[in-house]
C-alpha cells in the first residue's frame, strides 16, 4: 500500500517513551508506515513519563491514571506529535477528551514467561523449591501466581528489562515474570524459559499488541494508520478492554484475559483475583467478533455476579492504604 499524498505533505512526528523497548517499538511503527508511504517524512520525539521517573514505589501504589501515558497525550493535545505509540497494556481504557484508539498493531504472544535464575534452568515453575523467590511489579501475576503456588514467595521488582533481568542474575531473585512480547522485541527471547500456561496465569488486557493513540478525528492520521493495523487483533483487544474498562479495573488491577478467534467465534475469558489468590472468579464467553465490546460487557457482568466487584473494592481499599 503506497500514499498518493505528494512529497510537500508535513512531516508526521511519532510520541514514544524513551525506553529501550518503546523505542524498539516506536521504530517497527515508524518503519512500517515509512514503507507504505516512502514520500512522507517520519520523525520519533521522545519523553519520558511519570512511571519511567518513579521507580522506588510499586506501581499499584502510585495509582495508573496514564501512568506510562499521561506526558504523550499532552504532546498530542497540545499539536507537538500526531500520535504516540504504545504498549497497549499500558494505556487506560478511558483516554482523555480529544484522544481515541487510532489503531491496534498484530500481536506478539500474549502470554507471561519465567526467567529463572541460572541455578534453576532445570526447574519450572511447579518445581521451584518451596521459599522460591520470584519478582513480578504485576498484581495481576502476583494474584494468580499465589493463588496456583503458595509455597512461593514473592517480591515486587521494578526498572527496565534490562535492569530486572540483572537483578535476578545477580542472585536477588530465584526467578522473575516478564511479557514474553517484551522479551522476543528486544531480541531476548532465549531468557523466555517457560511459557507460563493460560490456566496459570491470564496475560493483562491488551499485551504483546501496539496501541496508536491520536488525535480524535485526525483524518489523515487515521487513514495513514490503517497500513498497520490488524483487525483480528483489534476485535480482540477491544473486548478485553470493555471488559476491563466495565469492571472498571486500571491497569494495576488483578484482571486476567484471554481471547481467541476461530472462523467466526471470538472466545473471551476473563479472571478477577485477590491480592493473596485465595480468591479467584474465572469464566468465559463466546460470539461474533463483531460484537467484541458487547462480549466484554457481558463478561464483567458475569463476573460480578460471581463476587467480582466485592474482591475489587477489597483491593482498592488495600492499595489505598
């Protein structure tokens, strides 16, 4: 697909974090819209954002209004960048007035990974010896985890990739959780020691997918936005945000999804945990990809009926504290 648009066209500035893997990210954007369109000109401005600056706090505790978002989204509002690019998990399912979902990238595997430290490269995650320590920043991971491995003990870890994976081959931890996206991006997709199952631990609501948030009714933006976009990927983020955005669970929320498509069945499963996983409601729903959000609704109201909403306002008050 090639622009017809002629070469005095504006340059098109791109917003990204400044973290190894939002650049990584922000360039496979950049370079794919550039090959559509080789008479535009691209440029990436970066910033850094609230969560990259604060790094001693748990991110449950630093509240997730934009988090990793809030500093981009000014720069769109205020004309400096047309769009921003980011880790969809990381962006909140209610965007601020003038900003909408421009577009959604095919996704990486969703799923969680363990990295073991090297004295464990024999074990998995049910065989880590009792006392194990394991380092995740995710509630929900932690929630879960917990609920299926109580013997293990568990221990927040926050920074860059980089940093959490030197921590743990430093001996802090005995393994930690990470995206396996994140881990295949940056090329380090050998550290992915086991792909942790879905009945284990359901990923976080849009991981492993690009969101391209933009200006709302930005029509050149949009229309160039489509050369990336996939819409299998869509429909199913799309469901799981409603469905998050419905139980009204940020992103540092214990809240689980899984979602597939097969022929014309879209299958969303969605689980609610508590902090210590001794609570844990899980069910699933099936219909038209078409009706992604609807199916997202209707999940969250299910979930709410099996205690959902009294586990959430446990949590809210616990990271309150």
């Amino acid at each position: 697909m090639t622009s017809s648009v002629s070469a005095e066209a504006r340059t098109i500035r791109i917003g990204s974090r400044k973290s190894q893997l939002a650049l990584v990210q922000t360039h496979w954007v950049r370079d794919r819209l550039q090959e559509s369109y080789p008479d535009r000109k691209f440029e990436i401005h970066t910033m850094s954002t609230q969560g990259d600056k604060i790094l001693d706090v748990a991110l449950a505790k630093i509240g997730d209004k934009g988090l990793f978002t809030k500093e981009l989204e000014v720069g769109m509002l205020a004309g400096e960048t047309d769009f921003a690019v980011h880790s969809l998990k990381d962006l909140p399912t209610n965007l601020p007035e003038g900003l909408m979902l421009g577009c959604v990238t095919e996704r990486e595997n969703p799923a969680d990974a363990l990295v073991v430290h090297e004295k464990h490269k024999d074990k998995q995650l049910d065989t880590l010896p009792e006392g194990a320590v394991v380092g995740t920043s995710s509630l929900r991971r932690l929630a879960q985890l917990r609920h299926h491995y109580p013997h293990l003990e568990f221990k927040d870890i926050r920074g860059n990739l980089n940093t959490r994976l030197a921590k743990l081959d430093e001996g802090n931890y005995d393994a930690i959780i990470l995206a396996v996206a994140g881990l295949q991006r940056l090329g380090m997709g050998d550290r992915v020691h086991q792909i942790i199952p879905a009945e284990v631990s359901l990923h976080a609501v849009g991981q492993g997918a690009l969101g391209i948030e933009c200006r709302e009714g930005d029509a050149e933006i949009l229309e160039l936005l489509k050369a990336i976009e996939d819409v299998a990927t869509t429909q199913r983020c799309l469901a799981e945000r409603a469905f998050l955005r419905s139980l009204e669970g940020g992103c540092q929320v214990p809240i689980g999804v899984n979602t597939t498509i097969e022929g014309d069945r879209l299958t969303l499963t969605g689980m609610v945990a508590s902090l210590d996983g001794k609570q844990l409601v899980k069910d699933s729903v099936s219909g038209s990809p078409a009706d992604a959000e609807t199916l997202g609704v209707n999940l969250a109201n299910r979930l709410r009926e099996q205690g959902a909403t009294e586990i959430l306002e446990v949590i809210f008050r616990e990271i309150a504290r």
